[in-house]
C-alpha cells in the first residue's frame, strides 16, 4: 500500500513537477497547473479525472475511489491509497493526471507517459 511519502516521490519524479503547500496541504503541479493533491490526513490523494471517466471509476471500485461533496462540480477524483495495489498503479494513477494538466509540450516530449501500458 503506498503511502503519503510515496505519492511525493512518485509524482515529483514526473517531468517538470513541483510541490507547493495550497489549502494548508501539499499540492503537486507540471508547468504550474495543479495535477494532485494529498488532502488532510495523507490517506487519499485527489487527482484530475474527466467526469464520465470519474463516474465510472466510483461505480466500478467504490472502495477505492469517490467524489468529495466540495469537488463534485470538478473534474476530480479522490483515491484511497490504502486501496491501491502498489507503487505501479500509484505511478498510473498520477501519470494520468499528470497527463491532464501538462502543456502540449510536455505531453510531446513524453507521449508515453500517463498511456495505459500495452499489456
């Protein structure tokens, strides 16, 4: 289970990431626009996520995922790290929402990076 300081070292290893307290929490932002944040008590992180998809995601694993009632009118998700299989899927998880925010720069300079792996 992947815990707050994973969620730290995983999404400032993603290309120009940088951490800043917001809302008296971390908060993790590419290019300056915010991507995810690890709310409160460090056992979830808040990430991007397009409505449809967030919807989906909190119908299919609602032990996992869920809509926060301040953020429901935006497209993000809360994730439960305890939920969370491992390292990789935190890795996933972030990369996608790192993907969201980036500028087209980045996006072009990693196009990999946040796609789902080819398995």
């Amino acid at each position: 289970m992947p815990e707050a300081e994973d969620v730290r070292r995983v999404a400032l290893s993603l290309p120009d990431t940088t951490e800043k307290i917001a809302w008296s929490m971390p908060t993790f932002r590419v290019a300056g626009k915010m991507f995810a944040t690890l709310p409160e008590d460090e056992t979830s992180i808040a990430v991007r996520c397009p409505k449809e998809e967030r919807d989906e995601l909190v119908l299919a694993e609602p032990g996992k995922f869920w809509i926060a009632d301040h953020e429901a009118g935006f497209a993000w998700v809360r994730v439960r790290l305890a939920a969370m299989e491992d390292d990789v899927e935190l890795r996933d998880i972030l990369a996608d929402s790192w993907r969201q925010a980036a500028p087209p720069r980045l996006i072009d300079a990693y196009p990999d990076l946040g796609l789902p792996s080819a398995d």
